[in-house]
C-alpha cells in the first residue's frame, strides 16, 4: 500500500473521547491527515463526496449510533469505488461469530476495545507494510477457532507430493434472509444446538480419508483428499440430507445452508491463492 503526505486515515467512532485519543495516537507515529467520523450515514456521505484514492485506512466501530459496522463494510463492498478500502474493526467486546462474520464481509483487522497502544499500531503497521497482506481470520481466541488457513497449506503439500486432487469445502448455516448469525437471539441454544449435531453428523458420513474443523459455532472446513467431482456431488449430498435431519431433529426453521468449493490443482496451486477463491465463492453465497 502507497502512502503519501495527503493520503487520510479515516476514525467512526460515536465517542468525542476516543476519537480525539486515536487522533492524538496516530498523529504521533503517522504523518497522515486523521478525519473524524460520527455515524454510519456521515461515513457514507464523505465516501460519496471523498477522492477514495487517498484514503489508505478506515478504523470502525462496530456499534454506531445508526447501523452496525458489519452493514457499513457490506455497503462499502457493493460499490466499485470503496470495495477496496482498508478497514480495521476497532470496538468493544468482540464475540467470535461477529469477529468471523467481520473478516469475511472484509474487515483486515480487528482490535478489541480496551487495547495497548501497540497493539493498534502493529496491526496498521502491517496493513501498510510494503510487503504481500496475507488474509487471515484474526481472532483473539486461538483455542476455539481453527487456524485452517496453516491447515490447508499442509494439506496442499502433501497434495503436491502424493500428486493427487484435494477438494475443499467451506459449509456454514446463516437465518434466512439475512447474514445474521444464528447463535444469537432467543434462540441461540437451540442453535448452537442445531451446530453441534450438524458438526456431528457431517463427521459421520465422511470416509477415513476425509476431516472437518469447526471455524464457528456454524461454519464449517472440509477437507477431501483423492476426491473427484462425482465423490465431491455424493459428500454434498451428504451434507444436505445431514442438514435437513438436523433442522427436523431440533426443530429449526429459517435456517440456510451455504457451501462454497475448490480443488487443488484445478484452482490453484499455491495455498493462499486456493483461500482467496474459497473464501471469495463462500462470500457470493452470502
């Protein structure tokens, strides 16, 4: 990422104190123009009006006083102007489905309100690196989320060794309608629930060969060695009829099922490449 002396950091944030916290910290280590933002709507309003190519950065707080941030980078991201933009979630307690649901709608980072300073500033620091970005899920509880991205990679290697077709499978369960996620709400048990024996069952029809890694409580990694287009159809087969039984079974409703798919080699052989398409494919079906 270029920067230059007119390139802006852009702070949304409904708090007078924080904001004028962050200006006062970026200032002191970046040498860019800092605009402050209070709502939703202002932002979109100064992106309309805005050069876009001189924004190098967005800091948003997930909770505006007129929408939520994940709605704010869905908006950017359907627009050819701003779907590029940068954006660092910077916010409160942060909850491991919305921390997922962030990084795939296209946030790159997430800082989680109260933060050390440095902790800020080394996740823009790497943003603007001149180095390659390499995508991640970047969650502070490394315990319950996966590392799949490291996963992959092994699995790829081994793939290129053996020299035979890997298939992978993104699957995850969203409401109807919406790309809230379905283990908050009245119903959040029940769904978590719905999660635990859907992960259960998929393990069940898989062959020896096969894994699966839950990336949340309602997403999903599959991982298929040796696998052709005919066995890739019977295990989403599989999948649906597993999905179906689970819903029955504890009594869902409004519930979808969404999967994405690529193959090693036919989509790529280097491992972030495969991500990028995997993730890319999961996001259409949003």
């Amino acid at each position: 990422m270029m920067l230059c002396s007119k390139s802006k950091i852009v702070i949304v944030d409904d708090s007078p104190l924080f904001r004028t916290y962050l200006k006062g910290l970026l200032a002191s280590q970046y040498d860019l123009e800092l605009i402050e933002i209070n709502t939703a709507q202002e932002l979109h309003s100064y992106l309309r009006n805005a050069n876009i190519q001189d924004i190098a950065l967005v800091l948003l707080d997930l909770n505006l006083p007129d929408g939520n941030g994940i709605e704010v980078i869905q908006k950017m991201k359907e627009s050819p102007a701003t779907r590029d933009l940068a954006v660092i979630i910077v916010s409160t307690y942060i909850d491991k489905d919305t921390a997922l649901l962030a990084i795939k709608t296209g946030a790159q980072d997430l800082v989680v309100k109260p933060f050390k300073a440095e902790e800020l500033l080394e996740s823009i620091d790497k943003l603007f690196s001149s180095a390659p970005l390499v995508q991640q899920i970047y969650l502070r509880d490394q315990k319950e989320v996966k590392d799949y991205y490291q996963q992959i990679n092994t699995e790829i290697k081994r793939a290129r060794r053996a020299n035979y077709q890997l298939t992978l499978l993104m699957t995850g369960f969203f409401r109807n309608g919406s790309l809230d996620s379905p283990t908050r709400g009245d119903d959040c048990r029940q769904n978590i629930a719905l999660g635990s024996a859907f992960l259960q069952l998929l393990r069940e029809s898989l062959r020896e060969t096969d894994s699966v890694f839950s990336l949340s409580t309602h997403e999903y990694l599959l991982i298929l060695p040796f696998t052709s287009a005919q066995g890739t159809a019977t295990v989403l087969e599989n999948m649906e009829q597993s999905f179906a039984k689970t819903l029955q079974h504890k009594g869902c409703v409004a519930m979808k099922m969404l999967t994405a798919m690529v193959s090693y080699p036919s989509d790529g052989g280097d491992f972030r490449e495969i991500i990028a398409k995997l993730e890319a494919r999961y996001k259409e079906q949003l």
